[in-house]
C-alpha cells in the first residue's frame, strides 16, 4: 500500500480511496442484489388481533427452515431473510413498520395478513413506493373498495395483489349451510364501523335479503363499544332467531354475555360468527356460550392441500403446531403457510426475483396452488385480487378426554367440494 500511494498527493490519495470505496460499495450492493433475497412479512402478534398472529412464528420457523438450503429461481440460488413485524394490532404501526422494511432493509417482496386494520396501510406503503406485496384474510372488498379502486373502473393497483374470500363467498357458504335448522329467517346483524363491517353490510346483506331472509340491522357501532342493550332489545323485539356479526374479539364477548344475560341467546337458533369466531381462544373467551356457535373456515386441517414451499399436509401443520406450541391448532396457520406460498411462488415465477417489475408482473398471471387451494390472479372478480374459499363450519364440545373444550367442524363445503364434510350444523339452543 506504501509503495503505491507514495507518489500520490493526500488529496488524490482520498479521492482515489473514495472511489475505490464506492466501487466495492456497489459491488456488494450488486453481489446482494443477485444471491440474496429480502421478504418482509407483517401480521398482528399482539393486540386485540392477536389471535390472527397466535402461529406465525410456528409457520415461520417452518419456512425458514425449508429455506435454509436456498432459493431457486431461474438459474440462480438465492439467500432469503424473512423480516417478520408485529402490527401490535395497529393500523398506523403497520403502515410504518411496512414504510421501515421498504426504505431501511431494502425488502424484495412485502407478504401481509390478518383484516384491513393490517393488510391495507401495508398495501398502500407498497404501492406508493413500488414495492410488491401479496396479501390475504380480508374479504377482497374492503381491501379493494377499502383503498380506493372504483366499481366498474380497472384496478388502479400495479405493485399490489390480494388472495382471499369476498362477500359472495360468506353468501354462498351462509345460504348453502343455514337451511339445515329450520328459523323464521330474520338475521340480528351486527356490523361494525370499520372497513369490514362496512363492506360487508354493503355487499352482504342484500345477497342475504335476496335468498330470502330478512335483516334487521341496529346500525353500525364503534369498535370498542361495552353496551348493547340497545341492539340485544331491538333483536328482541324483531324475534329474530338468527344472528350474524363481524366483530373484533373483545366486542363479541361483551357483546354475546351481555346477549345472554339479557335473554336473547335462548331465541338464537343459527349464530353465525365472523371475523371473531376463528380461533380456539375467541371460543373459550364465552365459556358455554361458545358451544354450537357457527362460523366459517378459510382453512381447515382437512383441506386436501399441501404446502407448495414445505410440502406438509394441513394435518400434519396442524399436529405439528399443536405438538410444538403446546396450543390447539387453529386456521390462521394453514392462511399463514399459503401467503408464504404464493410468494415465493412469485419469485420463482419471475425469473429474477430481485427485479421488482418482473416480480409484479409474475404477480399479475400467478396461477399456483396453496395450503387454502389455488390461488389465480389471472380470472379474479376484479384486478390484483383472487378468490378464495370460505367453508362453513361451527364449533362444538370436544370428545371426551380431549386436551381442548372445543372443536372446529366442517358442516358445509359449498365453495369448495374437495374440502370433506365433518358434521351437520345443529341448532345454538336444542
């Protein structure tokens, strides 16, 4: 080094450094760019939303360890990091912590999951910045109407995609299982104020009303509400013997036990639960007022699909999760293992899995079979957007000598044949 920089005065001597040092800085910008691979993934952990985020660490673990051995695409290997992030349940901690992987870690591919309060701030953060992200678990509506798109008009969405149910698919599901307990078909509903709830009373309820039920809708209320004597005295007074919601967690139980209480429940024929309702923790949350409560599965150890990124079944997911997490096996995990799924299913397709373009544009005619089944962005009801099936389900006692209170069982598999049937639905009260 001496014997090559004496002749060099100090000023040239930093400048030829600086410009060797900014040749090594792009080669190793160039290096990572071509071997390694950047994902982030945000899901609620923490938080009222938890639930959704319960297995992800589990389903991590499992990518990264089918991983571990590198990525194929094209005619390279690649290095993957999945940065995963906890939304804490917070809109605005998800935009950011989707604006912090974009601008400080570099990411590739944004993978997102777990209702609008999630998905759509991290969408957004991607489409202004020309990241791409795939999404699920939001019916498509919110997250398409949600963030803006126009009904009638073209997606005005480049970077972003989304796989999952829409309102079509919680009518199907409902009109095709409801008839097997005889009710006078008036539906208590209660749809919050949010981007679900509003969706949903938009689209829903009229499907509902067109396959001959009657809604008696309180209007919308704010999440977060503690009373309901209002709404439980309308339902009451309607002698509806039917019940539908799309509630955060904490909302249901108030708002189930105060239905109890206030003897509403023992009029309840179907009760119907979305969005809450999911998980094993939602259920034992009301005690013996979970039992026979109805809901609908997104996924289900039973689903005949394997995982195209690890190659396990959905029971072996499912046992494997109980096994190590010491917890019962839930849907979020089968959701979970798809998202991973069709991401890296759309870098391989891409060719060059660092070149954001080509990873849209593998995006845009992505036709791949997940955990939750196929999803195909190609033949969506709209731009960027595939749907998904929601299979009808309700929860019952366990089996004696069970390690858990309840179980989750299939009782209708109308938007998806291949989905085995467990059960009939039985009547709330009987």
């Amino acid at each position: 080094m001496t014997g090559t920089t004496r002749g060099l005065t100090r000023r040239r001597f930093i400048a030829s450094s600086a410009a060797a040092a900014g040749a090594l800085t792009i080669g190793v910008n160039s290096a990572r760019a071509a071997d390694t691979l950047k994902v982030g993934f945000i899901s609620p952990r923490t938080g009222p939303l938890g639930g959704f985020g319960e297995g992800d660490g589990y389903i991590l673990d499992l990518a990264r360890k089918a991983l571990a051995g590198g990525f194929k695409a094209g005619d390279k290997t690649f290095e993957v990091t999945i940065l995963d992030r906890d939304t804490q349940s917070d809109p605005a901690r998800a935009g950011q912590l989707a604006k912090d992987l974009i601008n400080n870690e570099s990411i590739d591919l944004m993978l997102t999951t777990s209702t609008p309060e999630v998905v759509n701030p991290v969408a957004d953060a991607c489409e202004a910045a020309g990241v791409p992200c795939v999404s699920t678990i939001v019916p498509w509506e919110a997250w398409y109407f949600g963030r803006g798109a126009k009904p009638g008009a073209p997606s005005p969405f480049k970077w972003t995609y989304h796989f999952s149910f829409g309102t079509g698919t919680f009518a199907k599901t409902y009109l095709s299982m409801w008839p097997a307990v005889p009710t006078n078909k008036k539906i208590g509903v209660m749809y919050p104020n949010d981007a679900d709830g509003n969706a949903i009373r938009g689209a829903l309820a009229p499907l509902l009303e067109k396959g001959g039920y009657t809604i008696v809708d309180p209007g919308a209320y704010e999440d977060g509400t503690t009373d309901y004597s209002a709404q439980i005295q309308k339902f009451k007074d309607e002698g509806v013997e039917m019940f539908n919601t799309f509630p955060i967690p904490p909302d249901f139980a108030a708002f189930w036990r105060q239905a109890a209480q206030q003897g509403l429940t023992r009029q309840i024929k179907i009760a119907t639960i979305a969005k809450t309702g999911l998980f094993p923790g939602d259920i034992e949350a009301v005690g013996d007022l979970g039992n026979r409560l109805a809901s609908a599965a997104y996924w289900h150890w039973t689903f005949p699909y394997k995982s195209s990124l690890t190659g396990i079944s959905g029971m072996e997911l499912a046992e494997g999760y109980e096994a190590s997490a010491g917890k019962q096996r839930q849907q979020q995990l089968g959701a979970s293992m798809s998202l991973l799924d069709a991401g890296f299913a759309a870098l391989a397709a891409a060719g060059t899995p660092n070149d954001k373009a080509a990873v849209a544009k593998a995006l845009s005619t992505l036709n791949t079979t997940t955990m939750v089944g196929k999803v195909d962005f190609a033949s969506g009801p709209v731009g960027n957007v595939s749907e998904t099936p929601i299979i009808g389900s309700q929860w019952v006692k366990a089996a004696e000598g069970s390690k858990y209170p309840f179980d989750l069982v299939i009782v209708d598999n109308a938007p998806d044949p291949n989905v085995p049937i467990g059960g009939k639905l039985v009547p709330y009260n009987s």
